[in-house]
C-alpha cells in the first residue's frame, strides 16, 4: 500500500474520532477556518470527502459538496466516505485523472487534498471543540508537501480560499507549518 494510502487511511480514522468527540452544545462554536462555525465545518468536511470519495471510485457525483448538511452522527457519515476513499486510492485511484467539481486532476493530488483537508480542517475542529490534535509528524508532513505543491499565491489572502502564510520556525512541528502555510495561527491550539 502506498506511504500516502496509509496517511489517508490514519488520517481519515483520527478525524472520524475528532467528529465523534464534538459534544452537541460545541456545534455552534467559532472555529480558526473563517465564516465556520463547528457544525458548518464539520458539512464542509464531509460534503468535500464524500465528492472526493466517490469520484475517486469512479461514482458519479452531482451534489454540491458546498450545499451539504450532515445528519444525526457525522462521524458515521465521515467514517463511511472515508473507507470508500482509501478503497479506492488503494485500488489504484491516485495513478489515474480524476474528475472533479470542473476539471480532471491527477489521482495522486487529488488524494494530496483529501489529507490536506482533513488534517487542516481537524486541526480546526480540535482547536475550536479543545480537544487534542491527533495527526503525527508523518500525516502531517504529507499534507504540508502536498499543500506546498498546489497552494498558489492567487488563493491566499481576504475572501480567498487560504490565508496568508503565517510565519513559524522550521523547526516547528509538522502540523504546525502546515496550518501556518495554509494561514491559520498554530499558536491557537498552545492557547486553547
């Protein structure tokens, strides 16, 4: 099985537990990711891992993953798009294109962004419920190389996709520089 196939699998079932810890009267906290709160972050996560999911097995997908809203156990739905992904990057999904929301990319990117999505999104969720983050050096540093490969400067700054980098050391940990690179604060989760 391929170094990031294995990410994606520990990183998937870390964020599942993450959603599984969320207590109900925690939903509608701020989170570090701008115009979410918990419970719109946690849609956001699994819309974009279920499109990811199914496109990755060759399913065709037409829901907004933007417009969806999770039912009553999240961590159930996230649990289930994220054992249709590894299955299908293990069945070899990241050596083919794959069709996205309007373009075909690399299969091997593509599984690059789910883990990007999830560890920096995790990291939101950790920091905004006070729960510890779970990603090791290793997942994190996946998602930190993949996230430098792709993340352009047109995508940063007010009312884009990522913030500006926030500087850290290069001695900081893994999960740290990449939540600086995609311009949040690591500092965050030190104060929470």
């Amino acid at each position: 099985m391929p170094a990031d196939t294995a990410n994606l699998a520990a990183v998937t079932d870390k964020t599942t537990t993450l959603l599984a810890g969320i207590r109900p009267e925690k939903r509608a906290l701020p989170t570090p990711c701008p115009d979410y709160d918990v419970a719109t972050l946690t849609d956001h996560l699994i819309g974009w891992l279920r499109m990811f999911a199914a496109r990755a097995a060759g399913v065709d997908y037409h829901d907004d993953p933007n417009s969806y809203r999770c039912g009553v156990d999240p961590a159930a739905e996230f649990a289930a798009a994220g054992e249709q992904a590894v299955a299908a990057f293990r069945a070899g999904a990241a050596d083919r294109p794959l069709r996205m929301t309007s373009s075909e990319l690399p299969g091997a990117m593509v599984l690059g962004m789910v883990l990007v999505e999830c560890v920096g999104h995790g990291w939101d969720l950790a920091v905004a419920t006070g729960q510890p983050v779970p990603y090791t050096e290793l997942e994190a540093q996946a998602a930190l190389d993949t996230a430098r490969g792709m993340l352009m400067p047109a995508y940063r700054g007010p009312g884009k996709t990522f913030g500006y980098e926030v500087e850290v050391g290069a001695d900081a940990p893994a999960v740290d520089r990449l939540i600086a690179f995609i311009g949040r604060d690591p500092a965050l989760h030190r104060a929470s």
